[in-house]
C-alpha cells in the first residue's frame, strides 16, 4: 500500500473549477457540457450526434474541446467561451463548511481551469469563494494552451511564482494531474460518479485512474478531506 505524503510543507494550494470547487452531481457542469456539443454543431454545420464524437475527440486529442477547434479550423476562442459559459448558475449551492476550510488554509489559494477567467469568476462569486483566491488562471491566461499540457502548467507556476514542491493541486481529470505530479506537487483527485472526462491514455485506452501513480489522494467531498488532512491536524 502507497504510503501518503506528508503535507506539512504545503503553502500552494491549486484547485480546478469545474467538478472540483462544487460537485460535479450538481447537474451544472452538463450545461455546458451540452452547450459545447451544440456550439460544434452549428459551427462545423454538422448533426449534433456527430457533434457530440467530435467533441469527445476533441477532448482527448487536445485536451479541450476548444483547442481542437482553435488548431484544426483556426477558430476564434471568444465567441466560444462566452456561448458555452452563459448557463445557470442556481444550479450550484454555495458551501459555507467549504468556504470556511479554504479560509482556514495557511498559503496562498488559486484557481486554475481550463475554462474562462470570466467563467471562474461567475462560479467563485456565486458559490461565495472568489474573494478566497490569491488568483485565478484562466485558459486565456496560458495562451490557450490547456491542461494537461505541460506547457499550461509552467506558466501558471511562473505567473505565481510557485514552487511545485510547496503545491498541492486539486483536479476531477486524471490526466491532469500526471504533470503536477510529475513537477513535485502533492495531488488529490476529485471523483464523482458522473464522468465528464471521458479519459484516454496517449494509445487511445482508457486511463483506469485506480492504478495511477500520479495521485497521491482521492475524495468525492473536498471540504471533508480538508477537514480530516489538514485542519484536523
């Protein structure tokens, strides 16, 4: 059995949005997920079951659906970000428990998604987090280039001038937290029984994350493992 490390040291704490800051079994994330799927639709002017398989391809090949887009047809990211971001955020309840073990934690705090900056901010005021952040890193933040592309990650770290060994990073994709992991950053992955993900490896199987070494823990309820990790000690 994988002996935990210890997160005494920890002063950076990186969470994702999406499916991380709030559950993904809140049925928000699927507006977008949706409204993605039907921006390709109208874009490529193809049925939205077609859609549908080139966004997933998108999603394994790029990393997001948008740098797909942007590679393959050269296309403009803001029209983009700003059709798939416009969705209901009454679907999210905010936490007071959760705020309240962000707020208790010694460091500095971050956001880091491969949505919008706008977008983490809509979702981080609603859920009554925002003000909690040292900063918040959107994809156009690392010039469009998305987790879990290496490059994405250097950026961040140099815009914050954080030291992978001091991080810990909080992620619901697998796949992005190889390179964290890889740079010295503890890692927890976010799980649900909902998969936006739709994981692949690099020879195109799917990634069974119960066996990855890149993820140091797993938890399905950010604020308990904070509770029972960190501020318990």
């Amino acid at each position: 059995m994988k002996q935990k490390p210890s997160l005494s040291n920890i002063n950076n704490w990186i969470f994702d949005l999406d499916n991380t800051l709030y559950r993904a079994d809140a049925d928000f994330f699927s507006q977008i997920d949706k409204k993605i799927t039907l921006y390709i639709s109208k874009y490529l002017k193809i049925p939205e079951t077609n859609a549908r398989l080139q966004q997933k391809e998108f999603l394994r090949d790029y990393g997001t659906s948008l740098s797909g887009l942007m590679d393959v047809y050269n296309m403009d990211p803001e029209e983009f970000l700003e059709f798939v971001h416009d969705v209901n955020l009454s679907f999210l309840i905010p936490q007071p428990k959760l705020r309240e073990n962000i707020q208790l934690l010694k460091g500095r705090k971050f956001v880091f998604t491969n949505g919008s900056r706008k977008h983490a901010l809509n979702v981080t005021n609603h859920l009554n987090l925002n003000d909690l952040f040292d900063g918040s890193f959107g994809i156009e933040d690392t010039n469009y280039n998305p987790k879990p592309n290496e490059n994405a990650y250097d950026i961040f770290c140099e815009h914050y001038q954080i030291d992978p060994n001091s991080a810990i990073f909080f992620e619901d994709s697998p796949r992005n937290l190889i390179i964290p992991k890889k740079m010295g950053m503890k890692t927890v992955l976010v799980t649900s029984d909902i998969d936006y993900n739709h994981e692949f490896n690099s020879k195109g199987l799917e990634i069974n994350d119960n066996i990855t070494d890149w993820i140091d823990f797993k938890t399905n309820d950010i604020e308990s493992w904070l509770t029972e990790h960190i501020l318990s000690e």
